[in-house]
C-alpha cells in the first residue's frame, strides 16, 4: 500500500516536471540584461501557470470591448481628419468629442481592470458545474498584473480579486522576485524556479482568505 502510494505520488511529480518542461523546451536563452525580453518570457510563463496548472481561462471580455473602443476611436479620427473644414465643422466637433469620449473610456478600463494587467481569468468553461463551484471556493475569477522597471532586475506578479462570492474574503497580494533566480548564467530559463515562485505567490494569495475570517 505504502509502495502504491510512493509510486502515485512519483508519476504526479513527473507529469507535473513534464508540463513544465514542455514550455521550456521552446524558450530560447536570452541576455540576462534584456529586461524587455525577460518580461516577455515571465508573463508568457505566469499566464501558462494560471491555465495549466491551477485550470483557469482567460476572460477575453475586456480584450474585446477595449478593441471595439479603439476602432471606434480610430473611425472617428479618420472621419474627423477627411471632412472638409469650416464646411462640416459641426461634423468635425462631433468626431472629436466623441473621439476623447473613446481616449476617455480606454483610460477608465485600464484603471477599472489594474494597472499593468496582464489577464482577467475565470474558471474553464469546459469545467463541470461541480468542478467550477469547487476551483471557486478557493478563488474566483482574479486579475494577474506584471511589472518590471528597465534595467532592474525585480519581477513584479500581483494578484487581485475580481468578481464573485469569495472576492470579499480575499486580497489583493503582491511579490517581487528578482530574476536571476529564474536563469542561469547562459541566460536559459529555469522553469522549476518561476513554477515555485508562483506556487508561493498563489498561496500567499489564498491564504490572505483565512487571515480575513480570523
């Protein structure tokens, strides 16, 4: 039974490395001084973590009405650009009223969705109702925000509450983490190291749950 149980828990772990793995296989070494690169590689990696390996999707909705915002925003601008002046000039001020209406209403989700977001995820929809109440009793649906300063080497991850019954019990949590941590001296990704320090990150976060109902 014991030799059973030593087993189960080995081919978990193994098949936890090669999901891992599978996305570090095609990450090229970078400059270890290329932040923009870096960047690029750790959100690429956080955003994996979240769908993979804690079974959550990306919520496309602000995407989608952030696009529709901005085509409107750059009809608007074209339309103003090509209408003849002083001829149409009351056409002319409604394009640009409505075109900072649209600068006005981009700048509103980025401050309503978080500074620096990364992603909005929600619960897979190809979960069953039972699956879906059970991943949100230990957190709903969150914001997943990155930062990190050029030429510094701090890797910011914060994350943020978004909607349903348990985002009262949670709160907003932040970690830093330097980068070198996550690569070699070659500049080649360790993603064991970054898995880790998600699984830090996201226990910190729904540990901050319990701290609120003590």
């Amino acid at each position: 039974s014991f030799t059973r149980l030593a087993d189960s828990h080995l081919a978990n772990l193994l098949q936890k490395s090669k999901t891992i793995m599978s996305t570090a296989d095609i990450v090229p070494p970078v400059d270890i001084t290329d932040t923009a690169a870096i960047k690029h590689i750790l959100d690429d990696q956080t955003i994996h973590f979240v769908k993979k390996t804690k079974g959550y999707e990306e919520d496309y909705i602000p995407v989608v009405i952030s696009s529709i915002v901005s085509l409107i925003a750059i009809a608007l601008a074209v339309t103003g650009h090509w209408l003849p002046y002083p001829l149409e000039r009351n056409k002319s001020i409604l394009c640009v009223s409505g075109f900072l209406v649209c600068l006005a209403t981009l700048h509103g989700l980025k401050a309503y969705y978080g500074k620096n977001s990364l992603m909005l995820s929600k619960p897979r929809l190809s979960y069953t109702p039972a699956q879906i109440q059970q991943l949100g009793k230990k957190s709903p649906a969150f914001s997943v925000a990155t930062a990190m300063e050029p030429r510094q080497d701090s890797f910011q991850i914060c994350l943020t509450p978004w909607h349903g019954p348990q985002c009262s019990k949670l709160e907003t949590t932040e970690k830093s983490f330097s980068v070198f941590g996550f690569f070699d001296v070659k500049g080649s990704f360790l993603p064991n190291k970054f898995h880790d320090a998600l699984e830090e990150l996201f226990t910190a976060y729904l540990s901050t749950a319990t701290k609120k109902v003590k």
